[in-house]
C-alpha cells in the first residue's frame, strides 16, 4: 500500500479528522497497517505497552480473564475505534486482552512513534488526555454497557431451500421482536437478479458491486434501501474466488456494524472460496435443509466440511430444517443422518400463504417458529416456569388460560412433578380448557385411586403403572420433538444427587420420572439412570432457564407458605383435613381421608407430603429469586390432594395472573 493510499484512509478515521496535509504525512510515515486473522490476539492482558490501535475494518474484542477457561468480553469495538492507550500514557502494563472478531485491518504506532507522533501534534496529545481523564475517573470500563452488533449468515448446501424466505422473515420477526436497528444484505452471482426488493414492497435498488468498486472504502447511501417494514436491505453483486470483493465487504461490514444491531447475510448456496469466507466473518451461521434424506446427506457433507476443512466454530453452527418437503423418516433418523442436533424446525407453509410471513401471517405456525428462533437470536426469550405441587398444581391451567388469552409470548417452558405434566400438554398443543377437561376424570373424591397401585413398600407405596397408563391416554407415543415450543422436563437423579435436565425422548418416561414422589411413588428407571422427583432438587426450575439463556422468566409458585403447611399439619395431626367439605363430614366423617389414613395408619403420604414441602418451600423461594415475576396464587381452604377441585385451583391461578397482568406485560415489552 501506498502512502498516499494510507494517508487516505488515516484521515477518514474520526480521530485523525481535520489534521492538516502535513501531520497526515507524518503520521502516514510512522504507522504500518497490520492485518489480523480472526481469532488472532493483538495483544495480551499482563504483556508491556506496545503500541497504538486503530480499526480500519473488521471488529476486535477486548476482554479479561475471569473464571478458569471463561473470559469476560468488556467491550466490542469497531472501524474508528483506538485502544491500547492507557497503557501507553501510563507505562503500566495491558490489564486487558485485545482479540480479532473476524479478520481485521488495524492501523499501528509504535510506541517510539506515538511518543513523536504527540510532541509533533499537540491537539492529539490533549484529545488522549482528555480520554485517559474520564476513563481513569469513571473506573467503570468492566460494567460499560456494549453495543453488540450480531451478523448471521443463512447459508444452504443446495439451491431452493426457502433460505431467502427464511432470511426475509428472521429480519422482519427480528425487528419487531427486539425493536433494534435491522439490515439484510443479498448477496448474488453477477448473473442473477435480487428478489427481496419486491418481497419489500421495494423498487429495484442500485446493486453495489463488489468487484468493480475499487477504492471505495465506505457504502454510498444511496445503496441502503429502507422498507416501509422497518428493516433495510442493500443488494451486492460479487465474483466467485475474487479476495478484493471478500475484502471490500468486510470492510463494509466493519462500518455497517456501528449504525445495525443486526445483519443479516443472504448467501448464495455455493461453496467457492469467497462465500466461505463470509461465512467465518459471521457471528452466527443458519444452515437450511429439508428433512428428505438426500438433502439432509447434503447438509452433513456441508457442516463436515465447514468444521474440518475450514476449521469453523462447531458451536455458530445451527441447521435450521425448513419442513418445506415431506418428512420421509422420524426425528431420530434425521439425527442419524445430519450427524448433529438440529436447533429449530420451521413447519410447511400453506400454498398461497405469501412471503412476508410474519407480518401477513403472524399466527401460522412457520412465523411462530421464526419468533421463537429470532427472540433466542435477540437474547429476549420469555420462558414459563411450572413448579410442583400435586393438585395445587392445577393453579398452573389458570395461568396458562391467560397467556393463552392475552396472547403473551412464551418461548421455553420447563416444570417439576405436576408442573412437568401441565407443561407437557401444553408444549404439544392442548390448551387450557382441554387440559381443565382432562383433569374431570378426578371430579369425585374417590377417582383418585384410579392413580394409585399399592404395592410392597420396598422403594416406595405405588407403583405406578396407573400414573402411566393415565399419561399415556393423554399423551400418546409423543416425544419431545412432537413439541410446539421447546420443553424441559426436571427429575432427580438417585446417584449423583442432582438434577436431571429431560428434553429428549418420550413425553411419558420423563414425566414419570419428574413425578416419582420418593417414598410414595418407586424411583423411575430412566435407561441405566434412576430417577425421581423433580421437586426434591428443583421445585421450581427457574436456574435451569437461566442455564439456556433466557433473561425473562415468569415463575409460577404453587407450593404453599412454611406457615401454610404448619398449620396444615398441625391441623393433620387432629385428624381434621382441612379442605374437607361439610356434607362430607356429615355423612362420611374424614370420607376418602379417612380411607387412606386407614390404609397407611399414621398417613404416611400425608407425613411425608407434608415433611417434603416444607422443603421445598424455602427451596422454591430462593429459586424464585432468579426469576423476573413470580405468580404465587393463593391456595389456602384448598388441600394438596383434593384432585377434584380442579377449577377451584384454576381459578387461584387466573387471578393470581390477571393481578399481575401489567408486570408481566412490561416485561414482555422491556
């Protein structure tokens, strides 16, 4: 490169603006413009003061060691931005870590230079003290808030995947999802034409080429088209196997990054070199197939290559199947075929359905999908916690009846013990008032025995084969793939004392497992596990959400206060039960109670029911804590094992609900 060249592109960095032609000179004449691959560290946190930075294209992190083999990313900076100055003002060694976050082009001083460069321009010298200044005196550069702009990739191994569909719709769901800046790029052979201007309701924009703009370091506005949708979209044309049309664009990128939140990169499906290397500039890569065999084959080989032959990040790979194609074999052989997990399912789309389908058709089940997948990508997932509870468990139907109602979006549900049952029915697309129906099979005191198969109390009274045939009434063969919205079911592993985190095969064993009461039901043998209730570690599994990343969670506690389940016991001690209707005192004194207190002499269900919820009360609270909104409906009159109240307890939960309807509408929207 030239000094002219390099002069150039010193004086379009904002820090160098206004610099006459001689100070341009000088400092072009004690700087070098260094290239970085992605991934490689510029310098060391502990290392000594070594020079000056300044981006000239691509993004580079800066970030702390923390916790054993975790780093703390403190700040992303982009085409503008210096760094490394404190430790050369101050002679004291970097306290941070500098890293490229796709290959980069930094402008670089030398100490010895950047020392001359600051007696030889004065207003520098006084710019960087100003910023050394309000650095040193905020303290505060490790709680900065950062602007992170992501770029995502939707990439296909073969051409008519629905990928542009897919890239249309991830930005239109983007922006309404997290109201943040949007822009797609669609980038195309020289022989082809862009059709998402007319998706957008656009008319035909200038196509930037890649190949022919030499010199152009910036992207003229007049490219950017802005839809009447909210989201941007600029059209570029390049030439296969050409390094300057990969270059050009990254350096595009690197400017695009300071003015979008999110880019989105509509890539041709061809595997050229330039395409794969826009593929590694990218933060997050969505790889589209079908669920045909042939197509999934194809996918693997792709994702094979990408991570052995070009070493790609096996983690920012996520394939996306677009059920487009008939399925031709179940969840499973698909797995076996694709050779990895596969992140989301968007359904078939309806002939006629058009293409801007989260916005023409926002309830069809392929813009649900879409949500779900751009509310993970906009870290701004909203996810339902279920807590345990037997028949205070039926609280959980009343909640859902106004999600359900006011249309509040629900991303990921988990649950323990009854809490995974409702959440089961739920995820596969029952609602509410299907899930009420259900539970009329308990609408007399004494069906719960339908439920109950005594057997000898070596690892527990029941057995459960009862619990199970009801489940499988209701639930059939399906499996966690069946599910509409992701579902994580929590048991208790014997062995290893902790939880089990449930999220694959089927519905049915999971549940049993989640509501394997110990002492009361046997420990469920799930393959070479042995596993029981999810309460006794988690009984309201907010942490395991927190775990997936989700930053809003509402928590529905239906366990009672400790003072609650004293007086209950206390009361139990009397032989009265306190949910007991008075016609049924009078003609049957204690009823169905009485029968089972007959059978168990002392109660033993009711004993350890009631020793197990007392711990799981102050469990619950705490784990409460991790959540955003806790709906604690009030239970009180009502008695754990009063199954046929079921539309008493839902009624608790609606208007625990409904009560805090606006918190939970605030945090949707936040």
């Amino acid at each position: 490169m030239g000094n002219k060249d390099k002069e150039s592109i010193i004086q379009d960095l904002p820090f160098f603006l206004g610099l006459s032609a001689d100070e341009l000179k000088t400092i072009s004449g004690r700087s070098r413009i260094v290239e970085y691959r992605k991934g490689q560290v510029i310098y060391e946190e502990g290392s000594g003061p070594s020079a000056f930075y300044c981006i000239v294209s691509g993004r580079v992190e800066i970030y702390t060691e923390g916790s054993p083999g975790k780093c703390l990313i403190l700040e992303y900076l982009h085409r503008g931005k210096y760094f490394g100055i404190i430790s050369l003002l101050t002679n004291e060694p970097h306290s941070v870590t500098s890293r490229a976050l796709n290959d980069c082009a930094v402008l670089v001083i030398d100490k010895e230079d950047f020392d001359f460069m600051l007696k030889s321009i004065p207003r520098l010298a006084i710019d960087l003290s100003r910023t050394l200044s309000r650095r040193l005196k905020r303290k505060d550069l490790h709680q900065k808030s950062i602007f992170e702009s992501t770029v995502v990739s939707v990439f296909s191994s073969y051409s008519q995947a629905g990928k542009t569909v897919y890239a249309l719709n991830m930005g239109l769901s983007l922006r309404q999802e997290t109201h943040k800046s949007v822009i797609v790029l669609d980038i195309l052979p020289q022989d082809k034409i862009p059709t998402l201007p007319h998706k957008l309701d656009l008319d035909q924009p200038r196509i930037f080429d890649l190949a022919s703009s030499e010199g152009i370091y910036t992207l003229p506005q007049e490219y950017i088209s802005k839809s009447r949708f909210g989201i941007d979209l600029c059209c570029f044309y390049y030439q296969d196997n050409n390094d300057s049309c990969l270059k050009r664009l990254v350096e595009i990128l690197s400017l695009m990054v300071n003015d979008y939140h999110y880019i989105i990169l509509d890539l041709p499906a061809v595997m050229d070199r330039s395409i794969i290397s826009i593929l590694n500039q990218s933060d997050v890569i969505h790889v589209l197939s079908s669920p045909d065999p042939l197509d999934l084959k194809r996918t693997n080989n792709l994702i094979g290559r990408l991570k052995g032959d070009f070493d790609f990040d096996p983690q920012k790979i996520k394939v996306i199947v677009n059920e487009y194609k008939l399925a031709k074999m179940d969840y499973s052989g698909q797995l076996d075929v694709l050779g990895q997990d596969i992140f989301a399912t968007i359904p078939r789309v309806e002939f006629g359905a058009g293409e801007r389908l989260v916005i023409d058709k926002p309830d069809c089940e392929y813009s649900k999908a879409i949500r779900r997948i751009s509310r993970q990508l906009g870290d701004c997932l909203v996810g339902l916690v279920l807590g345990v509870g037997v028949a205070y468990g039926f609280c959980h139907i009343g909640v859902l009846k106004v999600i359900e109602e006011e249309k509040i979006p629900v991303d990921i549900i988990a649950g323990s013990s009854i809490g995974s049952l409702i959440a089961s029915l739920w995820a596969i697309g029952k609602s509410s008032q299907e899930i009420l129906e259900i539970t009329r099979e308990f609408r007399e005191p004494k069906h719960i025995w339908g439920l109950i198969d005594i057997t000898f109390p070596r690892l527990g009274f029941i057995k459960g084969n009862k619990l199970r045939r009801f489940l499988k009434k209701h639930l059939g063969d399906k499996t966690f793939y069946d599910v509409r919205l992701p579902l994580k079911i929590i048991a208790s592993d014997v062995h290893r004392k902790e939880p089990r985190i449930l999220d694959k095969g089927p519905l049915v064993d999971a549940i049993m497992a989640s509501c394997s009461m110990p002492g009361v039901f046997a420990p469920f043998k799930f393959k070479e596990e042995v596993l029981f209730d999810g309460g006794v570690t988690n009984p309201l599994p907010t942490e395991i959400l927190a775990q997936e990343g989700v930053k809003k969670i509402i928590a529905v506690n239906v366990t009672p206060s400790r003072e609650d389940i004293l007086r209950q016991v206390a009361k139990l001690k009397e032989g009265i039960a306190p949910g007991e209707r008075a016609s049924i005192s009078e003609k049957k004194p204690l009823g169905w109670l009485r029968g089972i207190k007959n059978l168990f002499k002392l109660n033993i269900v009711d004993i350890i029911f009631s020793s197990v919820e007392v711990l799981q009360s102050e469990v619950a609270r705490r784990e409460g804590e991790l959540a955003d909104i806790v709906l604690h409906p009030d239970t009180s009159g009502l008695f754990w094992l009063e199954l046929h109240r079921a539309d008493e307890f839902a009624g608790r939960g609606e208007e625990e609900a409904r009560k805090k309807l606006d918190k939970i509408w605030q945090l949707v929207n936040e």
